[in-house]
C-alpha cells in the first residue's frame, strides 16, 4: 500500500502526524505561549514609537539598531507579519481548545453522576456516615433532596435494586458556572483578538499587499495627491489624524506608516468654530475642547458638536476624539537684529510652517528662513534652592530643624524639599536658517526679558542648537536703559568694525590719561587696541580655541605673560578692556542718537553682564537675531478618527472575559452524594462531597451539610 491509502481500521497513515499537531495547537501550554510572546512584542510596541520616519530612529538608537528594528518591523508591531501570525494562531489555537472541551463540560454541567459506585464513596477526602434508627431510605431520601433544594443545589434520586432492600442514591451539584466561566473567558479571547485585527491596520495593510494602493511619501497639498495612494470612504476600518485650523475645515485624515502616510476619505468634513484650552499653574495643559461643525457630503446637513478629552463625538460610525492641539498658521512679524557689520535691519513677516528667502547681501550664501513654532504660554521653574533666603544646598548644623525636615519627607507622594517658583515668561518663537548646502541651525528665542534672579538684570534670551537631539543654548542679552537689546547689539556690530574700535580706544585713552604726557596714551591706546582686537575675534586663534571673548583673552595671556605676573597682568588687561568697551557702548549711543550712559550702578551692572554676552556671542553661529515684534495667533486641533466595526467585539469579550474569570475564581463546582440503605428497620447513609479547590469555605459547607443531612460528624477531614 501507499502512503495515501487506508489501513486496517479505516484511517490514513497521516493521522500520526496530523494528531500531533492538532493536539499541540488545542494544548494550553501553547496558548500560553503564543499569549507570552504577544505580551513581549505589546511591550516593545509600547516603548517604542510606531510608525515613526526612519531618520528618528537612526537618531535615537544608532544604524545598526535602527536597521535591525526594521528588519524585524518592530517599528509597526501591531501590523507586522509575525504579530498577525501569532495573533491568527492563538486565535485557532484557544478556538480549538473551546471546542475540544465545551461539549465535555455542557455534558458535565447536565450530568449529576448519579450512577457512582458505592464504593467510590470512601475514595473522597470529605465523607461521613449515620444511622437513620426510625427513617426508611425513601423518606430520608425525599428529606435530604427537599434540603439541598432549599440550600440550591440541583438533585436528582436513583433507585436502586439490591438484596436486602432497595437502596437510594441522592446526586446534587451546585456551582456549574464554573465550567460556564472556562467557555465565556477563553471566548473572550478569541472574540477580542478577533475585534482587534478587525481594529487594527490588517484590512489597510492588505490593500497595500495586493499592491492596489500605496503610501505617499512626498510633500505639497493634499488635494495633489493622486487616488494612489487615498483609501476610500467605504473603507470598513481606519485610525488616522485630522488636523483643522481654526475657521477651517478638513475632510482628509492622514494614516501614517512607516514608509510613508496614506489618505482616508471621510464621508463629511470637519470645521473648526474655535478651540480651547486651559492650564494648570504649571504651564500643563488641563483641558482641551473644540467647538466643531460637522458637514456632511451626501446631505449637506451641518450637525454642531463639542469634543473633550475622553468626550468623543460619533458620526456615521466615525469616532472623533481630541487628540492634541497645534499651530493652525500663525501669522508672526520678525526684526532682524544684526550682530556683525555689513547688515542692515529688515522686518520679516511668515507663517507658522512656511519658509521663505533672506536675500540681504550680508549673509553668506542663500539663507532661508523656516518659522517652525510659536509659543504664546511659556511657564517655567524659578524657584532654585539657592535663591529661597539665600541659603544654599550646603548643610548648616547651626540651622537644623528637625520638624521641618521630617514634614518635607512625609505626606503626599509628590512632595519635594526644592521649592517651586512658577513664571509665564511669555511668547516664545521658534525659526530655523537654511543654508545652500539644506543644512539648518534652529533658533529659540523669547519676545520679553526674562527676569532670572539674583539681583541681576532681566535678559533676552537667543537659544541655539544644532540638532533636535540637543537642549538649547541660550545667550543671555541684559536689557540696556530704554528697555531693549539696543545698546548690546550695537556693541556687538562695533566690535567687528576696526575703525569704532580705534575710536572706542583713543576716547578711552584721553579719559583715562593725563593729556600731558602722550607717551602714556599712546601706550594705553596700544594696550586697549590690542585688548579689544582680542576680544572682537580680530587674530588668528590657537589651534581649537574660540576666536574671541574673554577666552581669547586668558590664552593670550597664558601665552605671553609669565606666570608670576599673569594675576595683576590679567586685572590690568580686564579693566582696560571693561572701560575700552564703556567707550565703545557711548560711541554707539551718540550715533543713535542717544543720551550717554550715566557712571552709576544700574549703568555698572549692565556692563558686567554686558560683557559676558558679549564673550558668549563668539560662539553665536548667526550673524543676525531674529525678534519676535507682534503675532496674530491661529490654533488648530488635532483629532483622531476611527472607524472600529470591531469595537462591540472586543466590548462583548471584555464582558464575557469578567464574567469568565470571577466565575472561575469565585464559583466552586461542587458535587454530593448520599447513599442510603435498609439497615435495622431504619437506613444506613453514607455521604461525600466533591470540589474543584480546597478552600475554607469548602470545610465548612461539608461540616455543615453533614451536620444538617445526617446530624451526625465527619469521618475525614477537620471541623472548621
């Protein structure tokens, strides 16, 4: 015979090898594991973004990390071949173990087992015996079954033929939910997978796999987006992003995938009348809410709607949630502050999310100017440690409080020793500038001074950074007399022009020396010019060393002055430089126009920190600030649409899963047997009872029942 052909007994040779695997996929052990590994790739899902373009994550993990989440499609878990696989097998696998086992337990729940063997009765751990003196077995019989009636049991009476007299066994059992609860939560599995592969991006990637669409990876308008790469609006499931700007509307949801995104179709589109948000005294976010009108394309009914976090509207079984909130385009109007010479000021207008040219010849190159975000709220901490009463962190014996020590530690989990002081610092604008090669530096930079503390002036702050993996770093510009960064942004132009530094030095040297003896200016012109040239940049620079500032300065020191004399040498240099630079400031407001800085201390402590902006604008990469003058702020609100048929499914399994669980946890399938003989005129009983656990409880009710059925003590087992 072949292989194919049928043996003795009439099955195929191939059911050894197919008995197997169906046992393996029917076994728990296996669906435990499926469930594991599940587990394991919902947590990797969970810490690491989906969908995301690939650049971040080159960014965030390294090439060869990168390379290999992607290979392995960890970058989209939840749509990734193997997840469907293990996901479609313990789909079969717990479907096979429901009907490999629920006809056995509905036949158990309806069977009372009323056919067990006598002797079977003393195999149980609980049992016991009495002697009914003046009660036949049939009366005890229809007395024992009304009791357990009466106590909810299901019973059922045999009778049984025998010498010496008929005998009777009473079969009850109570707590067949339990088995119920084995069928309603595996059900529950297999019912919310099922929901969530309805919900998930199955059906969408199977549009993608048979090659019918695909995802758009190029920018533009999205009405220039071919059909290619739209799904339509009959499309049965979808989860994407809607973004609607204030007195706009929208109608084009954006599916993102990791190549690319892809376009859903809604079948009515969405207007934003006005969107709300309020804060927390942190600067979080406490609510968000949009005023919308939905118009819908087939009727062109307009149905108004409100939408909360955690308040969704539903239209057409299309969810909308409130998912976050943007810039809907932001008009904003800049300043260009220049910062070396050869730049005139200009007025810049854009909108949040566009670019556009700097075509002033002082810049290097073509530049272009990108408006990437505004902030009109910006609350930050000011509340350090060293500035509550002037105490720093160091420990004082002297001033040890006890009680305040202990109550800073105790009480609410979110108590901290470092008091908190929380300012809105105002509006913040966030640009980047383009060079011809594409390469950007972005700027951060805040339209009011920033009162930082520590008796010093309040500050303009210019942030820089090089990528979006770095914090900003910021220039701290003091506020000048009328209230501006004029007076530092001259300084900062003068100190790039030899001819206002040779000025700044010769009004210096004439102040600073007796007319009378002009050996002496002339060497202190010579001594300031120097200094100041440092300062500026104006030298060539050690080997990987800053051009200018007071760094500058120190390596010209260490350079050429022995290190005996480089203390005072050093304090004679800075205090040639700091009023070389007073100069300067002067020179600089009396061409503006401006009245001269009067010699006091507001003018002192604005050139201390004057100077260390200036030394830090060394290292400024741009040569202009931009400053944010006036914006006209547009919101937008982000929601989130779904369209989630499976929703119910995965309802209906929750449901039965709870249902399932307490009635395995909580129900104890019980079972009781009582037999009864003739003996002496009267009936011998002989009782057992049966669980699924051993509990407590399970004592007790058998102490219970034996004293209530029988009157009389157990043979086995402990009184509770």
């Amino acid at each position: 015979m072949s292989d194919t052909s049928v043996a003795a007994g009439g099955l195929s040779r191939r059911e050894p090898v197919l008995r197997p695997m169906l046992e393996l996929l029917a076994s728990m052990r296996f669906a435990i594991a499926l469930l594991t590994v599940i587990c394991i790739a919902s947590v990797i899902g969970t810490v690491v973004q989906q969908h995301e373009p690939v650049n971040n994550y080159v960014n965030q993990f390294g090439p060869f990390w990168a390379e290999l989440f992607l290979a392995l499609k960890l970058n989209a878990v939840y749509s990734a071949w193997w997840f469907l696989l293990i996901l479609a097998f313990l789909v079969v696998s717990t479907s096979l173990c429901i009907a490999r086992h629920t006809p056995k337990y509905l036949a158990d729940i309806r069977n009372f087992k009323e056919d067990i063997r006598e002797k079977s009765l003393q195999a149980f751990r609980h049992k016991a015996a009495a002697h009914f003196a003046a009660e036949p077995p049939e009366a005890a019989a229809e007395r024992i079954g009304r009791q357990l009636l009466a106590r909810g049991w299901k019973v059922r009476v045999q009778r049984r033929e025998r010498e010496g007299g008929a005998g009777f066994m009473v079969a009850a059992k109570a707590g067949a939910a339990n088995k119920i609860g084995y069928i309603a939560a595996h059900s529950a599995i297999v019912l919310i997978c099922l929901g969530g592969l309805l919900d998930g991006d199955l059906i969408v990637r199977a549009q993608m796999w048979l090659g019918s669409k695909t995802p758009y990876t190029g920018g533009g308008f999205i009405s220039e987006v071919s059909d290619q790469h739209r799904l339509s609006e009959r499309n049965p499931t979808f989860r994407g992003n809607l973004l609607v700007s204030e007195g706009t509307q929208a109608s084009t949801a954006i599916l993102n995938q990791s190549d690319g995104v892809l376009l859903q179709e809604l079948p009515f589109a969405v207007e934003l009348k006005k969107f709300i948000v309020e804060h927390y005294s942190t600067g979080m976010p406490k609510l968000f809410a949009s005023e919308i009108v939905i118009h819908d394309k087939a009727t062109g009914e307009a149905v108004p709607k409100r939408i909360e976090v955690n308040h969704p509207a539903s239209y057409r079984g299309i969810e909308i949630y409130q998912s976050s909130f943007d810039d809907g385009g932001s008009q904003v109007r800049l300043r260009a502050r220049p910062l070396v010479p050869g730049i005139a000021p200009f007025e810049v207008e854009g909108v949040i999310g566009n670019s556009t040219p700097l075509n002033d010849p002082g810049l290097a190159g073509a530049t272009t100017l990108e408006f990437t975000a505004l902030r009109v709220l910006n609350v930050e901490n000011f509340g350090d440690v060293e500035r509550q009463g002037g105490q720093g962190s160091a420990v004082d014996v002297r001033k040890v409080d006890l009680r305040s020590s202990i109550e800073s530690r105790l009480g609410a989990g979110n108590k901290t020793v470092t008091r908190r002081e929380l300012k809105n610092i105002g509006p913040s604008i966030t640009y980047k500038l383009r060079d011809a090669a594409g390469q950007a530096r972005e700027y951060h930079n805040y339209m009011l001074p920033v009162d930082m503390g520590d008796g010093q002036l309040p500050v303009y702050l210019l942030g820089v950074r090089e990528t979006q993996a770095e914090q900003f770093r910021y220039l701290r510009v003091p506020i000048d007399h009328e209230g501006g960064m004029g007076d530092f942004l001259r300084m900062r132009v003068a100190l790039g022009s030899p001819e206002l530094r040779a000025q700044a030095v010769r009004r210096y040297a004439r102040a600073a020396v007796d007319g009378a003896r002009p050996e002496l200016v002339e060497q202190l012109e010579l001594s300031a010019s120097r200094a100041l040239a440092l300062f500026a940049g104006d030298h060539e620079p050690l080997p990987g060393r800053p051009r200018g500032g007071l760094i500058a300065v120190s390596d010209f020191m260490e350079a050429n002055v022995p290190l005996a004399e480089r203390e005072r040498a050093g304090e004679v240099l800075i205090r040639i430089l700091n009023g070389a630079l007073f100069e300067l400031v002067q020179l600089t407001r009396s061409q503006a126009g401006l009245a001269p800085l009067p010699q006091d201390e507001a003018t002192r402590a604005f050139m201390t920190q004057a100077v260390l902006a200036l030394s830090d604008s060394q290292a400024y990469p741009a040569p202009l600030a931009l400053e944010l003058v006036d914006f006209n702020q547009v919101q937008a609100s982000v929601f989130q649409v779904a369209r989630a048929p499976g929703k119910n499914v995965v309802y209906l399994g929750c449901a039965l899963l709870i249902i399932g669980v307490f009635a395995m946890l909580y129900v104890r399938d019980r079972r009781l047997w009582v037999w009864l003989v003739p003996e002496g005129g009267g009936a011998q009983a002989t009782m057992a009872l049966s669980m699924n656990r051993k509990t407590l409880d399970g004592e007790r009710e058998f102490h219970q029942l034996s004293a209530q059925l029988l009157g009389a003590a157990t043979d086995g087992g402990k009184a509770p």
